[in-house]
C-alpha cells in the first residue's frame, strides 16, 4: 500500500472512503422505494453529491430512497460539511506551522481567529457551530411546518433536522419534489434556510473570529474583512441582478407580489454561493440569469466553510492584483496590508486551474450530449462548484455524463483544498535570482 506523504492526500483518501461507504449503503435494496437496489451510477452519484454537499441528484430524493436511504444521505451530508470544515482549518494550521519564522509570524496575525494551532479546539469549535445553528433551523422550520403546513409533529421535525443540516452543509438535498417551490413567497421556511447557508458558507475561521472580535471590526484579520465585505457586495448584488433580470419573466418572478418577489429574489442571489435549493423553476429562468447564476457558482463561498467554488477570497484578491496592476502600484495593499507574491500566485492558479476544470468537461459533455452550451455549462459549473442548482438535465444525461459530472463534485470539492495547501506548503527557499526577463503582454 502507497505511503501517505501530503497532508492533503488524507483529506482526498478520507473523502473517498466516504464515498465508498456511502455507495455501498445506497446499493442495498432497503435504500430504495422500488423493487431491488438502485444502480451503481445512481447510488454513486448521490453518495458523492451528498459528501461532497453538492445537490445534484439523478433520482427524486423524497420518493426514490426510503427513509434508510434518506438517513444515509443525511448522515452523508453531516460528515462531509463536517470534515471540510474542519479539515480546511487543520489546513490552515498546518500551513502556519510549516512556513518560515517571518512568514509564521505574518500569518499568526492574520490567523489568530484559529487561536494557537489547537487541534481539539478546531475540532470543537467546528461542531458546537454544526450543532447551534443546525438546531435552531430545524426548530424554527419544524415549528413552521407544524403550524403553518398541519404537519404531523414527528414527520415536521424529520423535515425540519433534514433541511437544516442541508441548509447548514450548502447541500440543496431537499426532501420536496420541487426543492422549496412551494415555499416561494414563506419567509419562515426561506429565510431561516437562507440564514443557515450564508452562516455554514462563511468559514469556520470567520465565524471564530466573529464570536471573538464582532465589536471591534478595526481588529479583524484580513481574511475576515475580505470575506465578510465581499459577502456583502455579491449578495447585494446578486439580488439586484436576480430581480432586474426575472422581473418581468412570466414563468418566476412576473406573478409574485412585490414581497414575494424580493424574497425570492434575494432567496436565488444566496443559494448560488453553492447552497443548492430553488424556489423558482430555474429551467424556466432566462440565459442572462443563468449566465449571472454561472459566475456566482463559480466565486462559491468563504473558505474553511461548507461552500465550494474558487471563494470570495481569491476572487477579491484577483481584483485587487488587477486594481494595483492598472493603476500601476508595485505592489498590491489590502486594508492596510501588503498581499504578499506567493498569495497572488495562488489565487492566479487556483482560478486559472478552476476554470479549466469547467471548461475541460463542457466540451466532452456537449460531445455526449445533444443539450446546449448554455444548459451544459450550467450543470458543469453547478458541479464544480458544488452548488446542486440545475436546469433539469442531469438525470437525462448518459451513463457516461453522470460519471463525468460525480467526478467533477469531487474534484471541485476536494481540489481548491487541496490545490491550495499543496502551493502553501511547497515554499523552498532559492540562493540566486535568474536575469529578469519582460515578454511583451498583450
């Protein structure tokens, strides 16, 4: 059996096994409605989208699987939010711990959220959250559902704990046929799941540093500020563009009442930060939102958190190298601090490798496929990203396309991870300096 050299490679083995274990539970007939077990592609590409707290299914969740089937999925959901937040944290530690005397000191101040490196602090830390906030969705959804829906008060609470840790993990696993649909224009339901989303999708280190530090601002770290304010801005704006471009569209937003078009509104600017839910037909959105749908899957969510895509980070920060590069600056300062060359390398690569992670994959897929670009990117980045938003063509895909979209999860999930502590930790020191060379760009 191969040695383990990479602390990563852990993370890629632990994730897999889960996989593995998933896929073995959902093959049993007892998971399954019907007659016999489900298939292999099925089974396997529900457990990796579980796992890795994707969302996209081939097979309707609530009439498919059983409740052992469902519980497998749950429990599947549950470990994986679990571990990538805590697994994204040890990272980060680990990172710390590993660099040079001048660099571990710059990164203790920007890190300090995750306090002296204590591994069973993260690990507590990380599950007193999953538990606070899974809890009091699921109580405010299950009181809803009970009162407002006539619910049965024990099959409420399923619902409610089901959608809470779904909510909380960024699954979109949804145990309605029509996702939330038909809780469209319900602010207890929707807002309350939007809560849980935006709070598991922020990063654990935030959230931290949050519970340390929330009066005094001035005194966040940098990827606090950078987080919190560029969470702000796409959420804001996510809004404005879901509303400017479903206003009038007869088929989503058009028959709403200007409450229940906000509330949507704003519902569909959060979810794609890799939450996965829908309360409109997203096949009958028009391409202009999907494309704006497209570029907020891929931006994702915060790190250390159960969201996916490139994170806000690396996106504000290429902004910043692009700011400082047009106004012609020598170097590139964020909130009064200097981002050092090697961060902006690996934001450059971690986008530059994401997007030919999605482009790659488009291209076969359409070659398999007779659907268009617009509905084939859509799906591509929504499993990159590990979002679960989707126009309605993944169960209509191929045998070959289900497999080529199960990888894709777990790369998207796995590999920004991955990927960035691998560059991280791979700082050697060099005694000389090549001449400097200048080819003409543009």
């Amino acid at each position: 059996m191969p040695q383990l050299r990479h602390p990563a490679q852990y993370v890629v083995v632990g994730f897999a096994a889960a996989v593995t274990a998933g896929t073995v539970l959902l093959l049993l007939p007892i998971s399954r409605t019907g007659p016999g077990g489900a298939s292999l592609v099925e089974a396997l590409f529900t457990a990796t989208s579980a796992v890795c707290v994707t969302g996209l299914v081939v097979v309707d969740t609530p009439t498919y699987w059983t409740g052992f089937g469902q519980t497998v999925i749950l429990a599947l959901i549950q470990i994986g939010g679990f571990g990538i937040m805590t697994m994204a944290s040890l990272m980060i530690l680990l990172i710390t711990r590993r660099m040079g005397l001048r660099s571990r000191l710059t990164a203790a101040a920007e890190t300090k959220n995750l306090g002296i490196g204590d591994v069973r602090s993260v690990l507590v830390g990380v599950a007193r959250v999953s538990i606070v906030v899974e809890l009091a969705t699921a109580a405010v959804l299950t009181t809803r559902l009970a009162t407002g829906y006539d619910e049965p008060v024990g099959r409420a609470a399923y619902l409610g704990v089901f959608h809470a840790v779904s909510a909380f993990n960024n699954a979109g696993f949804a145990l309605y046929g029509d996702s939330l649909m038909q809780f469209t224009t319900d602010p207890w339901i929707c807002l309350p799941i939007v809560a849980a989303v935006i709070v598991g999708g922020i990063g654990f280190p935030v959230l931290l540093e949050l519970r340390r530090q929330l009066r005094r601002p001035r005194r966040w770290s940098m990827h606090t500020k950078l987080t919190l304010s560029m969470t702000g801005v796409l959420l804001v704006g996510g809004t404005m563009f879901m509303l400017a471009s479903e206003w009038r569209n007869t088929e989503t937003l058009q028959p709403l009442s200007l409450p229940g078009k906000l509330l949507a509104g704003f519902f569909h600017a959060v979810m794609p930060r890799t939450a996965g839910f829908n309360s409109l037909d997203v096949a009958e959105m028009n391409e202009a939102t999907w494309l704006g749908t497209d570029v907020l899957m891929f931006i994702g969510g915060g790190s250390a958190g159960t969201a996916g895509g490139i994170k806000v980070t690396t996106f504000v920060l290429l902004l910043f190298v692009i700011y400082a590069e047009v106004r012609g600056e020598p170097s590139v300062n964020v909130f009064d601090r200097k981002v050092s060359d090697r961060v902006q390398r690996q934001a450059v690569t971690v986008a530059l490798l994401s997007v030919a992670g999605v482009v790659g994959p488009t291209l076969l897929l359409l070659e398999l496929t007779d659907f268009r670009l617009d509905e084939v990117f859509f799906e591509v980045v929504s499993a990159f990203a590990t979002v679960g938003l989707s126009t309605g063509i993944t169960a209509d895909l191929p045998a070959l396309g289900k497999i080529v979209l199960t990888i894709l999860m777990f790369v998207g999930r796995l590999g920004p991870i991955t990927l960035a502590s691998a560059l991280a930790l791979r700082e050697h020191g060099r005694l000389y300096e090549l001449p400097e060379g200048r080819p003409i760009i543009g």
